[in-house]
C-alpha cells in the first residue's frame, strides 16, 4: 500500500501542477503581445479597425446622401422601395461602426 502511495505521489504532483494556471486580476491589461516585425498587435489592430471605421462612415455618408436625393425627388408622403434599401444600409453601417468603437 505505502508503495503504492510512493508510485502515485510524483504522478500526482505532475497532474495537479499542469492544473494551476497563472493567476490574472481582473480588470487588469491583457499582455501586448509584439509581432515579428516588432509592432505592437493590439496598435496595429486598432489602426485596422480605425480604418475600416473611415471606409464604412464615408459608405454611410454616400448612403445618406442618396436618401436624402431619393426623399427630395418624391413630394408624396410615400417612401420608395430604393429608400428602404438606403434606410436599411445607413442602418447597418451606423451599428457596424458604433459596434467598432465601443470594443475598443
């Protein structure tokens, strides 16, 4: 039995030893991690991200514009079909960009 015990010990502590993992405080910075050309990761993400944010606000900007071309051209009370398609792109594109910001 205590042989047993003796056998089993090291193998123990190797598996409850792979168990632990480092501790992170909450609310603490997650680690910037460096890519093979030395820049940061998380910089050149949010240069991508601000990016993306420019090319969809000036797609936005374009689709108000045509809305608003779209709402002058009819005097009825009536919206057409191609304003709803405006409608629903301006739509997108402002919950696409408001989603962007807030994650960083």
């Amino acid at each position: 039995m205590q042989r047993r015990i003796l056998i089993c010990l090291p193998w123990a502590a190797t598996f409850l030893g792979a168990q632990q993992e480092p501790t992170v405080r909450p609310g603490a910075p997650p680690e910037d991690t460096k890519l093979p050309n030395g820049k940061s990761q998380r910089e050149e993400m949010l240069k991508a991200e601000y990016q993306k944010s420019l090319e969809d606000s000036a797609t936005l900007l374009k689709a108000a514009e045509d809305l608003k071309i779209e709402l002058e051209k009819n005097d009825s009370h009536v919206l057409s079909v191609n304003a709803l398609k405006q409608l629903d792109i301006i739509e997108k594109l402002s919950k696409r960009i408001r989603g962007r910001i807030r994650r960083f």
